[in-house]
C-alpha cells in the first residue's frame, strides 16, 4: 500500500510517500519533503493542494493517507478513519494544542476536497499514553475541576516512543516478554516516557506539551505561582502562554534554541550556554531515575528525535548525572555515530559493557510508523 504521510507543525509540513509492502526494516520511502506554511490560512490551504497536485503526478494517486494528529483528548485510544466528525473533534481540541491540531485538521479537509474518497486515518500521538495509571495521569486538583474541563496528563510523542521501543526490542534481541525501557524524545519539543512490558505507564509532558523537560523554547516544569505573579503583574493570559512556549527553555537560558549553537558555546566555556546544557540534562536526568523506578529496573534508557539522536554533547552531559547510579558511557562510541551500529536498523549502543543498564541511540521514524498503522487500519497485509 503507497500512503501519503502528512506531518504538520506549527510552521511547516513534513510529507513523505510511503510504501508499506517493503522489507523487515519499514516501509520505503518513494518520496519527501517539507512545505513551510504560509501565515495566510487561504495561501496555506493552496499550498497543501499544490503539494498534493505535485504528488499525484509525478507518482500517480496513493492508495491512502495517514496523518500524525498531536492530540486526541479522551476520544481517540487508536488510529481512527477519518470523517467529518472527526476533524470536527480535532479542531475542537486545539485549545490543548492550539499549534498543530488546526494544521491537521487543515490537510485532512484539503486532501478530502482534491480527493475525495481516498481513505484518511488519524494516528494520535497521545495513543500510546492513554495506559498511564490514574496515580500517574491525574492531577490532585478539585473534583469538580477535573470533570468539568479535560484535565489529565495525556502524554505526548507516543508515535515515536512506541516504535523506539519496537526497534529496541529487536535490536537487543529480546525474545520473551516485553520491553520495559526509558524512553527520551529530545528535539525542540522533548518528552520521557517509563514504558512497562511496552505500555506507557507515565510521561513527562502532561495536558499539554508544555510540561516536564526543559525545551527549545518551553519552559516545562515550574512553580504554578509563577503564572499567578505574572498575571499580577499585568500580563495577559496570551502574554503569558507566549513567554512559557515560545520565549523560555534553552533560548531564555542560552539566547539560542539551536542545540549545535549551545553546544558550541558550551565547548567555549559561554556561561549561558553551560547553564542551559547543564539544566536540560539535570532535568532529564531526574526524570530517567525515577522512571527507571517506576519500570521496575529498565532493559534500556533510549535516545531518540533529532537531539537525542545527534547531539553527544546531550548524551554525555545527562549521563554523567546518572553515572551514581551505574550508568557508564562509551565516549568512543558516543562520539562516532556508526560504533556498535546494527546495519539494519540504525540502532546503536553508546553505553560500555559494565553500565547498569544499556543506552541506546534509536533513530526516530513517525511517518514509517504512520504508514504503518494506516495501512494496518485500512486492511492492508503488504507491510
């Protein structure tokens, strides 16, 4: 089966064509590529149509399309056949991720209007987390609170998570059982997630992609009170989303997002690039002990997504707080991105045989695991 993969963020959209009926390592990519959106809603919608103009002749129709939808609410457990229904819940849960839901909901409408009939799934990055125990999920807030508004930790990242962990079973040829693993997906937006016997049993983010690790431009975790203060204060509501997603993380500690930048700061010994190194990987670190804690012991703490696979400025910096607890890093291997590298997959170990638990570098692959799920969804048996 050939699926369209669409992929939106909050400024552009990542599409690759997808064929599901490959080897044992994934689907082929027959296509890709990356469309920035416009800032006028009516030149986006052009945009995405070209796109899928562009797709359809120079590789014919596909036999499906699967988009990557950020947040599901209570609704949505598993991928889901899109309908009208459905855009329609996805555009009402855009308040709890006012950055990506509209866009997805954007494409399915535009890719419905050029094709109409062409099956659609919706695969929800909250899936995989809805697992997560009560303990874990809800907040101690009022009963009435709670029922009223949709307050609970949903989890974030659950395409990439889950298929890291997938990977890694197979890389460590782990036959019986299921996976118990810490699983952190660093890139501009970051999560950790504690899977046990391959179920999500709890995550750093929470309603929203605004908890937890220390982000591009997220704050994560903070004292409540501050948001009181700066309200107090004069700030709008609007002001102070904006300073917490958009103006705080690595960029309100280092002046920069950019990973490579803070690294090559940090390695001139820039204050603020320190600090922002050594804060997001303090905090990292915290969260894999006590997830560690809450699998029972891991079989493998991963790295995945863009900066937890290429940054070994991260990896070290964060495992050397573990290394009290018996996490002992290969620096070699760290360094050189095909040590200990399985040819299949992509998967390599940056820990040494003595480190209490393996550390892998699991390459992420959400439009794979996408095409995956979509095709599995619509009956397919040529994955």
């Amino acid at each position: 089966m050939r699926v369209l993969v669409l992929n939106p963020g909050s400024s552009s959209l990542k599409y690759h064509l997808r064929d599901t009926a490959c080897t044992p390592t994934g689907n082929a990519v027959l296509h890709s590529g990356q469309l920035e959106w416009a800032d006028d809603q009516e030149d986006r919608g052009g945009s995405l149509r070209r796109v899928l103009q562009e797709v359809e002749r120079d590789f014919g129709r596909p036999d499906a399309i699967g988009h990557r939808v950020v947040h599901g609410g209570e609704s949505y457990t598993s991928p889901v056949s899109v309908t009208n229904d459905v855009i329609a819940m996805i555009r009402s849960l855009g308040t709890l991720a006012p950055l990506h839901n509209a866009s997805s909901a954007d494409c399915m409408e535009a890719a419905a209007d050029l094709w109409p009939g062409l099956p659609q799934v919706a695969v929800f990055d909250t899936s995989f987390h809805r697992s997560i125990p009560d303990f874990a999920s809800r907040y101690a807030v009022p009963e009435n609170a709670y029922m009223a508004h949709p307050i609970r930790r949903y989890g974030f990242h659950g395409i990439s998570v889950e298929l890291a962990c997938r990977d890694a079973k197979g890389f460590l040829a782990k036959q019986t059982g299921s996976l118990n693993a810490v699983v952190a997906h660093i890139g501009n937006g970051a999560s950790v997630t504690a899977v046990k016997a391959g179920r999500s049993v709890d995550t750093s983010m929470g309603m929203t992609p605004l908890e937890g690790l220390v982000m591009g431009t997220r704050c994560g975790d903070l004292d409540p009170a501050l948001v009181l203060l700066m309200l107090g204060e004069g700030a709008t509501a609007s002001d102070v989303d904006d300073i917490l997603n958009h103006r705080s993380g690595l960029l309100s500690l280092a002046g920069t997002a950019d990973m490579r930048t803070i690294a090559a700061g940090f390695h001139r010994g820039d204050p603020g690039a320190v600090l922002a190194v050594q804060a997001s990987s303090y905090r990292l670190a915290k969260y894999i002990a006590a997830y560690a804690m809450a699998v029972g012991g891991p079989d493998a703490v991963i790295f995945t997504g863009g900066i937890g696979e290429n940054s070994a400025l991260y990896r070290a910096a964060t495992l050397e707080w573990l290394r009290p607890l018996g996490y002992a890093l290969d620096e070699d291997a760290n360094r050189d991105e095909d040590a200990n590298q399985s040819d299949r997959t992509g998967i390599r170990t940056v820990s040494t045989t003595a480190s209490a638990v393996p550390v892998l570098v699991v390459p992420s692959d959400e439009e794979r695991a996408i095409a995956e799920s979509t095709a599995s969804l619509l009956g397919s048996d040529k994955k």
